[in-house]
C-alpha cells in the first residue's frame, strides 16, 4: 500500500544557517489556477516539486510536462520554469528549495554524485510504488523531525538530523533514478509540438542571434505562419518571448555573478547595451544596476 506523504497546509520547515551556506525550506501549501505565473522565472538555489494532488503541467525551458500526483520535478539553479494548475479545487504540493556550499563541505564529490539527477535528460521523475514509497518515508521522518520542534524553532540537533535525514534522501534517489518510469505525452496538435521546440530552441540558444527568418527555417514554416501561431500556442511574440528569456538570465547573472553589466548583456544575446538597458527597463521598472543594487540588499 502508498505510504503518502503527511500534509498539512501551510505547514513549512526551515533551516538557514548562512554562514555555512546551508539552506532548506520545506513548503506544504495549494495553488489554483489564478496564481498561474504569467512566465517563467528561477531560483539561486535547488528545488523539487512533489505534486499531491491530480494533476498539472510543468513548464521548463518552454516545454510542458503533464505531470500527476506522486511525480517529482528536479530544478537546477537557474533553471526558468513554471507551473499551471488546472481550474477547480486548489492542487497541494511540496515544495522543497535548498542550497548547499561549493565546496560541499569537504565532500565536493559525493554532493555532485547524489545531485546528478538534477542534471538529468528528463526533469521529472515518476516511479513505481514501492519506490514512492521509500522516498515518502524520508521525506514524513523529516515532517516528524519538525513536528518534534512543534512552534519552537529547530534547535541546532534537530537540524543536524533533518539534514541526515534528506542528505540520505538525495543518495535514495540517485540510486534510484533509473527506474524512472514518466514519458513525456505528445500532444494530438503538431504544430503545439513544434512551437513547443521553438520555444525551447530560444531557450537554449538565447546568447545567439535569434532572427523569424532563422526560426522559421528551421521549422520549415513561412515566418508569417510561425508569428501567427507562436502567440497563439505561448501568448507571446517571439521578440517578446527571446526578450523574456534574455533578460531572466540576465536577471540570474545579474544577482549571482560580479560580472559587469555591459558583459552579462553581450554574453546573453544583446547586441547594443542600450538596447539591453531599455529592453531590461521596459520589463523589469528599473535599470539593470538598480536590480542588482535592491536583490544585493535583500540577500
């Protein structure tokens, strides 16, 4: 039988001690479907999303994954992503981020060992029972760690044992990751398909020179055609969408590099500075040095 995972809404766990660049936070909430993101966006840090209830669609590099309950998504730093869930009753999840030093404590190895299925060809993981099983059962000891600390923050053992516990759980599904059992579904409608690999083509290629000629080339459409149906299937031109996707690496670099901002824009695919600076202030309300400025402070 399913051991399911222990839900209680609202329920969060935390640990964050920055001075040893160790950080968990452990979200069990709902979304509907008017909190849908409008576009993708990123994280600094790790994330894995277990969907409780029956369904979605993750979008990752403009590619949407229908996943189910029980599913695992594996997020890597920087990684642009969004979730939709569908219309009705709100959908409960578990949301887990964490972050954890470069030098992995003195086992830099091993952490780039246990997290290689963060760096997997499928983002999403679904798995027979029993293995489900296994997997939920660390994660319900960590809720139980928690639940021993009641309001009470963790105290430093308590979080000794949370991170044991879930350091074991990264080494269980690096063990485990082959047996993947999720296929992406193919949609009935080609074109969604191929505008689908437009997307993710921008997504990957974004530093290079993005021109409707090209892209219309390569998926062998008039670029008429290609305009008309790449906002029909995304809701966005496709300068819109290439300037989205630019300007959110550049956002990431912008908050975890200390690269010069005339680089970070030439490195993600602008070809003038000044048309970086009044495309990042167009769709961020600020300049690229006023964004670093305000997400340096909040750090």
């Amino acid at each position: 039988m399913l051991q399911p995972i222990s839900y209680e809404e609202k329920h969060f766990i935390i640990v964050n001690d920055i001075p040893n660049h160790i950080f968990y936070f452990f979200d069990f909430d709902s979304r509907s479907s008017s909190k849908n993101m409008e576009f993708e966006h990123f994280h600094s840090y790790y994330e894995i999303c277990v969907l409780l209830s029956p369904d979605a669609i993750h979008f990752i590099k403009g590619i949407p994954y229908h996943i189910e309950a029980g599913d695992f998504v594996l997020l890597q730093p920087s990684l642009l992503h969004k979730t939709c869930y569908p219309e009705g009753e709100p959908s409960r999840r578990l949301i887990i981020t964490f972050m954890y030093r470069d030098d992995g404590y003195g086992f830099a190895d091993s952490y780039q060992e246990i997290l290689s299925p963060f760096r997997g060809e499928l983002p999403i993981y679904r798995f027979p029972e029993e293995i489900r099983n296994r997997l939920n059962v660390l994660i319900n000891r960590i809720v139980d760690v928690s639940n021993q600390a009641g309001t009470q923050e963790l105290t430093g053992t308590q979080e000794l044992v949370l991170h044991s516990i879930f350091t074991e759980f990264l080494y269980c599904f690096h063990r485990v990751k082959d047996q993947n059992i999720y296929r992406p579904d193919r949609t009935d409608d080609a074109i969604s398909e191929r505008i689908y690999a437009v997307s993710n083509f921008i997504h990957t290629h974004f530093a290079e020179e993005l021109t409707l000629e090209e892209l219309a080339r390569q998926t062998w459409m008039s670029p008429y055609y290609l305009s008309h149906q790449f906002k029909r299937v995304t809701g966005y031109t496709i300068t819109h969408y290439i300037h989205l996707v630019r300007i959110r690496n550049c956002q990431y670099l912008l908050i975890n590099s200390r690269r010069k901002i005339t680089d970070i824009a030439a490195e993600c695919g602008f070809s003038s500075f000044s048309q970086f600076n009044r495309v990042f202030r167009r769709l961020c309300g600020e300049s690229p040095s006023e964004y670093r400025k305000r997400q340096s402070a909040l750090r």
